[in-house]
C-alpha cells in the first residue's frame, strides 16, 4: 500500500496531465486523440508540464517564506493571511504564464495574443484552477504540500521511505474537522517540521502562568548555585523553588552552556552571532574584527518577549552555544533521526508550580 507521500506525488502527476492537456487544447477537446498523435503537440505538453511543476515548487516556496519566515505574517488573522497568500501567488504565477504566452506565441504570429475571446476562453481554463489549487493549499496544506521544510532554513524532497505517522491511521474526515490549532499538530505528526508545533502551541503563549506549569511554556532555564530561574514565553522570569532537575532530562531540552538549558520548542536550526559591547558603546563604534559569540536564534516574537526582562546583552551571554555543547546536543537534535523520535507530548510535564 502506497505511503501518503507516494500518494500525493501520483496524484500530482495525474492532475498535472490532466490540466496540460485541458490547458492545450482549450475548445478543441474533442479533437484530443488526433491532436495527441502529433509529435509537435506532445512536445508542448510535456513542455507545460515541466512548466506547472515549476509554478507549483514557486507557490510552495512562497508558502514557506510567509507560513514559516515571516513573523509579521504569521501573527495576521486566518482569512488575511488567505486573501494576501492567494492574491499575492496569482499575481507572481500569472504575470510569469502571460509573459512566456506573449514571448512565445506573439512573437510567431506577428500579432497580439491577448485578445478579449482569449481571456473570455482559454485564460479561464488556466486561471479557475490555478484559483482552486491556492484556495485548497491554504486550506489543506497537510493534503497538498510535497515539498518538505528542513527546519526554518529551507526545502527538500521529502523523503519517501518515512513511515507512516499516526496521523496516516486518521481518516479525511477525522481531519477535516480538526481546528486550526489541531491542524498545526496533525501537520507536525506527519512531517516533523518543528514550526508547526510552534505554531500549535503559538496563541497559548501570552496566557498568565497559574497553577502546575507544563514545560512548553518555558524557552530557557538558568541554573546558578543556589537557585533555578525560568525564563518564559510570556516575557516573565521566575526563580523555581524545590525544582526538579529532572525535567532537564527531557528530550526538548538542550544544554548549550555551563549554565542554561534551551527548550528547543523555541529555537530556529541557524544560530546567530552577536557582538558584546562594551557600556555605553554604540554598534557602529565595534571593529570589524571584534570577537563575536555564537548565540540560539529564538523566533522573534519570543526574543522580543524575553527582551522585556532581561537586557538583550545578558540575553546573548545567556543564550551563547559553547563548542563543546554545540558539537554534544546542540547539533544532535537537528539529525533526522532524532527529529523522528521527538514526542511532543513531552512538553506537556511539569516543571512545578508557581504561587
């Protein structure tokens, strides 16, 4: 039995031929099998093929870059965040489609292309279903997307041999009435990109901290000699009394120095590098060559919070990887394999109460 991987890219496949051919032939439909017995036709086909997988990589990419890079968007409404995605792919994919109409066909006939029976027909015929494809993407991204997001920095060939995940055993059903919420979930089952569990747990972030606290809602902790202080994702820092060093077991948390344990939940794969600056020096008064650390790049709304409490250059010396750690667990936790084996309802435990 085919994975949901394989099942997608053969359905890709088909509709793909399915709208070259429609695409093509246009009003001539019913002229299809003597129209496919002409080599000249069969090459064009197979052009337009080609030519929709690369719209559609185009349109994935920029689902990537809003969905998963851009913190401004991300933090837009549902229904914007589907109008500026939708409007924004139509306006890339068809100016590219018309201008490679106009180059190619144009330029034979000595003639404009785009004449009004043009848009009335056969323009239909490529724009409703490009409509209907973005409509769905954004709907049901768990469903359309093929390419796999490797962390925050980039795109891959998903890797067809993964096992099924749990989610596999859902029906379509089950999923379409899931939340937006439980989507974020269902999507980090299936593929293991880090941000959609970010995501899930994204709108709890600002709520007040009471009661048992579960790990997720922590983005660092800090162990000095006599006290543990948590740092959270609500921009609030608590030292945590009778803590239990236990929880630093947990396969979520990373120890990057002699001194701070990182919840990964909140990291993105690239580090960044920072330049300590002395008190009361300006960043453009720093050498070129001044010695810089290497710091977890946290999303940043969630750096921003932090900021709040604590001063961003204490932040940085909180936060520097150590080679030593780096090599250990900080880089051990990108593997593949290690990524499979994640368990998120491990974020869920307990790290205490606060009063």
């Amino acid at each position: 039995m085919m994975n949901k991987t394989l099942q997608k890219h053969v359905f890709y496949l088909i509709g793909i031929v399915l709208f070259a051919l429609m695409i093509n032939l246009g009003s001539a439909f019913d002229d299809l099998i003597s129209r496919l017995n002409k080599p000249l036709f069969q090459r064009v086909v197979l052009a337009t093929m080609v030519l929709v997988y690369a719209y559609i990589f185009l349109v994935q990419q920029i689902y990537a870059y809003l969905f998963f890079k851009s913190c401004r968007f991300v933090q837009l409404t549902g229904f914007l965040k589907g109008i500026i995605f939708i409007i924004l792919c139509l306006g890339i994919v068809l100016s590219i489609h018309l201008l490679l109409l106009d180059i190619l066909l144009t330029q034979r006939d000595q003639g404009t292309f785009f004449t009004l029976d043009y848009f009335k027909n056969d323009f239909l015929l490529f724009f409703i279903p490009v409509l209907f494809y973005l409509i769905f993407l954004f709907l049901k991204p768990d469903f359309v997307l093929l390419l796999r997001f490797a962390g925050i920095g980039g795109l891959t060939i998903p890797n067809e041999e993964e096992p099924p995940s749990e989610d596999d055993l859902s029906t379509d059903a089950e999923i379409s009435e899931i939340d937006q919420e439980d989507r974020y979930l269902a999507l980090w089952k299936e593929t293991r990109m880090k941000k959609f569990l970010f995501e899930y747990y994204f709108e709890n972030f600002k709520r007040p901290l009471r009661g048992d606290i579960p790990l997720w809602k922590v983005v660092f902790f800090e162990k000095t000699a006599t006290v543990t202080f948590g740092y959270f994702v609500n921009g609030e820092k608590w030292a945590l009394l009778n803590f239990d060093d236990t929880i630093l077991n947990n396969p979520w948390v990373i120890k990057i120095n002699q001194n701070s344990y990182i919840n990964m939940l909140y990291v993105l794969e690239k580090p960044d590098y920072r330049v300590l600056l002395k008190e009361n020096q300006q960043i453009d008064e720093v050498p070129k060559k001044a010695n810089r650390i290497e710091v977890v790049a946290l999303y940043e709304q969630v750096r921003m919070g932090l900021e709040v409490v604590t001063d961003s250059q204490k932040l940085d010396l909180l936060l520097q990887i150590s080679r030593r750690m780096k090599d250990k667990n900080y880089t051990n936790f990108w593997k593949e394999a290690y990524l499979q084996q994640l368990d998120e309802s491990k974020l869920e435990d307990h790290i205490g109460r606060i009063s």
